[in-house]
C-alpha cells in the first residue's frame, strides 16, 4: 500500500500563487507515475497534470494553459504542484494520485482516474476575486 498526504491548499487572491505538496509512504518503490487531479463543487474530477517516475517527462490539461508545474523529489518521496496566476476557478480540492504503470508516450491514460492506484485526501485551494 502507498499512502499519499497532501499539503499547501489555502485562501489566496486572484493572481497570487500556491504550492502544493504530496507525500508518499509505504511501498513507494512500486509507485511510477504521479499527477495531481481537482474537483470542484457540483463538479467531476479533473485531471491537471502529471509527472513521469523520474520527473522527465510532464503532460498537463490545456486548460490549465501552462500555469501549474508538477515537480518531483524522489528522494524525499514529493511531488509538488507550483500552480500561478491563479484565478477563482481554480478553486477546489486537489488530489495527489500515483500509479504503477508508467507514461506511454502517444497515451493519455494519465488523464483518466483509472490510471492511477492510489489517492490523497485532497488539499482545499480557493481563490478570492
């Protein structure tokens, strides 16, 4: 089992910035891939961006228009989302996941829940206008 916590959510204001973390413990060694998904309220889960076992390769939802980075320390078992220019619907609860299966490039599995194994808890972002 992996557990995944995550941590950084908050209030802050129409163009500030935040950043995200996710700690992993357990069985870490067999976690590859791992992205961060949000759900607002009323809504589905959306997936934001995703990072490759070793942090070379990312791919993120264009309609975060290039705005969040996902980053990963292995050694510390983190991943981040550095996420600017924020705006108030940006505002939900983000996930951290991790999956066993690597990225296939010319794939977006990544995009879709079911790529991933395990999941955070969520980490609460709202964004004031």
């Amino acid at each position: 089992q992996v557990q995944l916590v995550e941590s950084g959510g908050g209030l802050v204001q129409t163009g500030g910035s935040l950043r995200l973390s996710c700690a992993a413990s357990g069985r870490t060694f067999s976690t590859n891939a791992m992205g961060w998904f949000r759900q607002a309220p009323g809504k589905e889960r959306e997936f934001v961006e995703v990072s490759s076992a070793r942090g070379v390769i990312t791919r993120y939802a264009d309609s975060m228009e290039g705005r969040f980075t996902i980053s990963r320390d292995n050694a510390k078992n983190t991943v981040y989302l550095e996420m600017n220019s924020l705006k108030p619907e940006d505002t939900a609860l983000y996930y951290c996941a991790a999956s066993m299966r690597p990225l296939v490039l010319g794939s977006r599995d990544y995009s879709s829940s079911g790529f991933y194994d395990y999941w955070g808890q969520g980490t609460q972002v709202t964004v004031s206008s």
